[in-house]
C-alpha cells in the first residue's frame, strides 16, 4: 500500500536510478541487441535528458492522424468479412493488434508490416518471433542453454534470427533514412504532424539538438515496439469491450462523434482539428485505461537518497527499490467511488477526478519519467474509435464468455485475448 499512496510524492521527489530484469541478460542476447541498456526507458540521468531532449519533438508535435485513419479501411474490410462469412463477430484483440502494429510501423518508421492486409505477412511473422523468442525466459537469460536450445529445436532457431532479421530492418531503415536527410534535407516535405517519428528524430540531430549511434538509434526504435504496441492494441480493446457492454455509453460517445464528423452515410476521416471536440470519447478511452492500465506497475527505481514523504515523519531510506502499483492505485475505493464500475463522467471537467489531490490515476505513469507515447497514444485511438463508431454499433456475441466480466488471456501482457464482437453497419 505505501507505494500507492506515496506515489504523487515521489514523483515530485527523487526517483532516478533504475533497476532492471535488463541488468541480468547476457550482453550477446537477443534482446540485448534489439533493445540494449541504452535505450530512454531505460537510462537515466544526463543520458536520460539527452535522449529525451532529442525525441521530444517528434512526440509533442501534432500527431498524425492521417496516416492513422488511412488503414482504417482494411480494419472496415476485415469486418465485412467476418460479417459475410457467416461467423458474424470478429476477434477485437486480434484485429487491434493488427491495426496498432501497422500503426506503429506506418506513424513509426514509415514502414508497412501488411498486418492488415495479411497477418501472416514475412514482418508479422518476424515480429511475433522476436516477441515469442523474448518469452523464453531460459534460453534467453544462459547464452550456452540457448546455444544447445537452437542446435536442437528449429523453432528457437527460427525464433533467433528473427531478432537479428528484425534488427537489420531497423538498421536499414536508420541508415536509408539518415542518409537520405542528409543529402536533402527538404526531401521529406510532407507536413510535420505527419512524418514519421523516425524522420523527426533525424531532424533533431540535424539541427543539433543531440545525435545517436546506430546502437542507440535502433534500441530506441525497439522500445517504441516494447512500449507502444501491446499496450494501445489492449487499451483499443478494452475500449471496444466496455462500450459493447455499456450500450448508453456507447450511444453518447456516437452522438458525440456524430455532431463532429456529420451522419450522413459514408466514412469520414477524422481531422486534427476534429479530434480536439471528442471530449466523452477521451473520457471513455481514459476509464478504460483506470480499469484496466496496459503497463499495471512502472519499472522499479532505486531512491537516490533519502527521501521524506512529509507523512509524519515516513521517510524512504537511499537504496530502497520503489515501484508503483497502478493498477492497485485506479481501484483503490478511497479515492474512486464503485471503482470497478466504467464510468467515464469521472474524468468530465468537474467529475470525481478533478477533486482528487496528488496523483491519483497514472496509466502513462507521471512525472518526469511520463510515456513519451501518451500523444501518439491517444491520438490513434481517437481516430480508430471515432471512425468505427460513425460506422457501426457493437456488442458482445451472444455466446461471449465476456458477458458476466472481461476474462483475460493468459499471456504476458494482459490481454482480453478471446474478446469477440459483433459489429452491425450503421450504413
Ligand atoms: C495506451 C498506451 C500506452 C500506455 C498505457 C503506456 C504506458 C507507459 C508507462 C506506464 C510508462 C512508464 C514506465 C516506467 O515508469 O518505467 C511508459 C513509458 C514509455 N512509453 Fe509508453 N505507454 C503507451 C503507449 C506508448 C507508445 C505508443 C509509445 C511510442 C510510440 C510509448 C513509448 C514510451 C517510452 C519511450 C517510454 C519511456 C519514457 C522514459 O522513460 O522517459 N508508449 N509508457
């Protein structure tokens, strides 16, 4: 509990050095070369600054919509198909995985994964590899158990160079793009809110605002798929599922929707300019996220130095390892009145949220070490949801085993991976 409550002050205080799981895995590892210790989320320090000094443009300019709304129409022709084939209802996990992973490539890198158009795709394929190969907690943390591993099993061979098929991806479009900035710097004319995150950070470097090894470079590329993917397909799905089981929610977020993007009967791509009059939509995406937090903890930290909580007299001594339990933190009934309840008026203007002193709910965490992906995040999310609810109505399939309360998948992040719904045209 001390970590709940004490959370808005040690933000405010002195949280810095960072302990990690990364510590432990071989310099070789796969996951060492994808990710490394270099990346933002996880140095700290002067380092830290730096690194975030050089991303912040690319995260805190306009965000592109465009390009999130441009796949919305494969998502529209994914349920068309389930709709003509009988089946009626189409998996919300898997199809916002596949939205969010070409999402993150198009928005990202400027590369397409196809995971719309074929989720069997050659990038989808090596991308689940190098997140499945990362799960083998064995192999990847003994380099000489891996290296008998992948001599006997072709799945962790294949599972292997994946990663490394992945990097030279990552590498090679750093180097293209790095190289093609240079020779011309004008050349990516498109407007700024929709380049590619990638460009941006090139530009920054360009203009002297920092620089980035290769290493470095393609480790913070990595994070982005460590932190932005899962975690805004769950929260995309979570969405889904609460406005499926809440029909009245549902039918005021549309109204909303409506009186921007208009009723007539044809699909309407949302505008920057739209998306900032979706206030109900951003408070259904933010109950969602309080009831079900994609990241459930922060990573843990180590306190620099001693550190009072001004609690009558609670100090946290240097060296202890803090960590924040989010999820413990958006049910605690303290502070949110029937906290297992979707209600999103508590995040309206003078809802329950805005009377709560300190911080009280942190699905992006808070404070320095805030996601950098909170813009990008919530923007794509309100382009997808804003265009699937002019489009459609939803609810759950008669036989969902979600009716009586979301039943989570029993994987590494949480997902309601069963989670079908039943889209129904509006037009
Ligand atoms: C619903 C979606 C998301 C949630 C709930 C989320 C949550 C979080 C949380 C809780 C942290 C803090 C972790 C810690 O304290 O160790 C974090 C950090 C971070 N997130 Fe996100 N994230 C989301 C989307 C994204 C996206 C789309 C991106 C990038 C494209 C991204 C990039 C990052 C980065 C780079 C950090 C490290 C920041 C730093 O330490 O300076 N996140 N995120």
């Amino acid at each position: 509990m001390a970590c709940i409550s004490y959370f808005g002050k040690l933000y405010t205080k002195n949280m810095s050095n960072t302990t990690f799981l990364m510590d432990y895995f071989p310099e070789d590892s796969p996951i060492m070369q994808f990710s490394g210790r270099d990346n933002v989320a996880i140095i700290n320090g002067e380092h830290w600054k730096s690194q975030r000094k050089i991303m912040n443009p690319a995260f805190h300019r306009s965000m592109p919509v465009g390009v999130f709304g441009s796949l919305m129409p494969s998502v529209f022709e994914l349920i068309e198909q389930t709709q003509n084939s009988g089946e009626g209802y189409i998996s919300a996990s898997k199809l916002t995985r596949r939205l969010t992973l070409d999402a993150l490539g198009k928005a990202a890198f400027d590369f397409d994964f196809f995971a719309l158009k074929d989720e069997n795709s050659v990038w989808v394929t090596t991308y689940n590899q190098v997140l499945e190969s990362f799960l083998e907690v064995i192999p990847t943390f003994v380099p000489a158990v891996d290296y008998v591993y992948r001599f006997f099993s072709r799945q962790r061979r294949e599972r292997y160079n994946a990663t490394f098929k992945l990097i030279s991806l990552l590498d090679d479009l750093a180097d293209k793009k790095r190289v093609e900035l240079q020779q011309k710097p004008d050349l990516d004319n498109k407007a700024q809110n929709e380049k590619d995150l990638l460009t941006l950070m090139l530009e920054a470097e360009i203009r002297g605002e920092g620089s980035w090894t290769k290493e470095e470079l393609r480790h913070n590329m990595a994070i982005f798929f460590l932190a932005g993917h899962d975690t805004t397909s769950n929260s995309l799905a979570f969405c889904l599922y609460y406005l499926a089981i809440n029909q009245d929610v549902q039918t005021k977020a549309r109204e909303e929707v409506l009186s921007v993007l208009g009723n007539d009967m044809e699909d309407v791509f949302p505008t920057l300019e739209d998306c900032k009059k979706f206030p109900y939509l951003d408070m259904c995406i933010k109950e969602g996220l309080r009831l079900q937090p994609p990241a459930n903890e922060i990573t843990p930290r180590l306190t620099p130095k001693d550190t009072d909580l001004d609690l009558g007299g609670i100090v946290i001594p240097r060296g202890s390892m803090v960590n924040v339990d989010i999820q413990a933190l958006h049910y605690n009934p303290n502070l949110w009145h029937e906290p297992e309840k979707f209600i999103p008026e508590r995040f309206a203007e003078n809802g329950e949220h805005s009377l709560h002193e300190g911080v009280t709910y942190a699905p992006f965490s808070s404070g320095g070490r805030v996601c950098l992906g909170i813009n990008f995040s919530m923007a794509e999310q309100r382009v997808v949801l804003s265009m699937l609810l002019k489009k459609y109505e939803w609810k759950l399939p008669s036989n969902s085993i979600h009716r009586e309360g979301i039943v989570m998948g029993q994987t590494f992040n949480l997902a309601p991976e069963s989670l079908t719904i039943q889209f129904n045209n509006r037009y």
